[in-house]
C-alpha cells in the first residue's frame, strides 16, 4: 500500500488533506501518515487529525520506496525549491484529486498534481507538475497549465489558453481563449486577460494590464 505525506502543515496543507482523506472514502489504495513541516514548533502535534512526523530530518531517515508525497505549499517559488530537494531524496510523488472535480479523460495531468472540488478540467487540457488548480475554477479545452502554477478559486481559463510555469492566477480571473501568460507572472483577482501577458510581470484590472516586474526564483 501506498504511504502519503504532505509537505506543509499550513491551512493549504490542511485542505490537501481533507482532498486525500475524501479519495480514501472512494477506495483509494494509500495511507495518509501526516505532515513534514519545518517549524519544529509544530513536530509531535496532531493537526486535524494528522500527525506532524517532524521536518525533513524524518523524510532523510524514512525508507523513500514507500512514500509519496505531496509539496502543498502555495507560493509556487516555494514549491518549486522544495520538490527539487525532495527529488534529490529520491522521493516519488502523488497527486491528490477531489472526486468532486471534473476531470476530463482525455486531460493530461502530472506529477504532484493538486486539484480542488468542483473544478473543472476538460479535453485535451494539460496540467504540469505540482500545479494547483483551486475550487470552482475553469479550464476549458486544449489549456496548458505550467509546472508549480496556481489557478485560484473561481478562475476561467478559455480553450487554448496557455499559463506558464509558475505562474499564480488570481481568484476570480478570466483569461479569453488563446491568450497566453508568461512564466512567473501574477494576474491580480479579478482582473480580465484579453491579450499575452509578458513573463515575470504583476498584470491587474479590466482588462489586465502589466503594472510591474516580479521577482521570482
């Protein structure tokens, strides 16, 4: 059996797991040990039920072929740092889909992948690795979601549209189909993406405009 541990003991950490624990009550073949946090604060306390195990001093000591783990750390610059360490431990990773989403059968979806009730992923849409996809948002047809990205709550995403790696999506943002978002760009809630959004930039408003440089990883 599968053994599934969380990275990030934090409130995104927290909603992971109650996707996990809904996946266990539609028979998936895993179980769910607890959180590895770094706040040694934290170490030796349960938190909704779930154990924190310690930091990673326990994941370096744990037998790396039975265990998976999930990165559930929401800034993707983050994400991405954590999942090249536990990939240097030759950890494997798991994704943890709500059997509320929609997933469409011919959507490609990656590695550490974390996707919320009532989203909505369709045909032909590809989702890149330790992507987060947030409740009640919309992928249309033929998307591209980059690795580490963040789609928000209540986010469209229109047919052929592309988000790059890293990028974070605001709650409540639309992207018109066959628009593209550069790498590592920030599109502000609410704001309307009509046109390509450059690379490492913040975009707000209606419709979304580049306002500043981000610095990212």
């Amino acid at each position: 059996m599968k053994k599934i541990v969380i990275i990030g003991a934090g409130g995104h950490g927290r909603e992971v797991a109650d996707i996990l624990r809904h996946q266990q009550t539609q028979a998936a073949d895993f179980a769910l040990l607890g959180f590895v946090d770094d706040d040694g604060a934290l170490h030796g306390r349960q938190i909704d039920g779930l154990m924190v195990l310690g930091g990673w001093s326990w994941l370096e000591k744990a037998e790396c072929r039975e265990i998976s783990i999930i990165c559930a750390v929401g800034l993707p610059e983050v994400r991405k740092r954590l999942v090249a360490r536990a990939q240097s431990l030759g950890l494997s990773f798991a994704n943890a889909i709500s059997p509320l989403a929609h997933i469409s059968p011919f959507a490609s979806i990656g590695h550490g992948v974390m996707i919320f009730p009532f989203a909505s992923v369709s045909s032909n849409t590809k989702v890149g690795d330790h992507a987060i996809i947030n409740g009640l948002s919309l992928l249309a047809h033929d998307v591209k979601i980059g690795s580490y990205a963040v789609i928000s709550p209540g986010s469209s995403v229109g047919g052929n549209a592309s988000i790059g790696e890293g990028c974070w999506i605001g709650i409540g943002v639309n992207i018109n189909p066959s628009v593209s978002v550069g790498q590592w760009s920030l599109i502000g809630s609410g704001a309307t993406v009509i046109r390509d959004i450059p690379g490492h930039v913040v975009a707000v408003g209606v419709p979304a405009k580049s306002i500043k440089n981000r610095e990212t990883v």
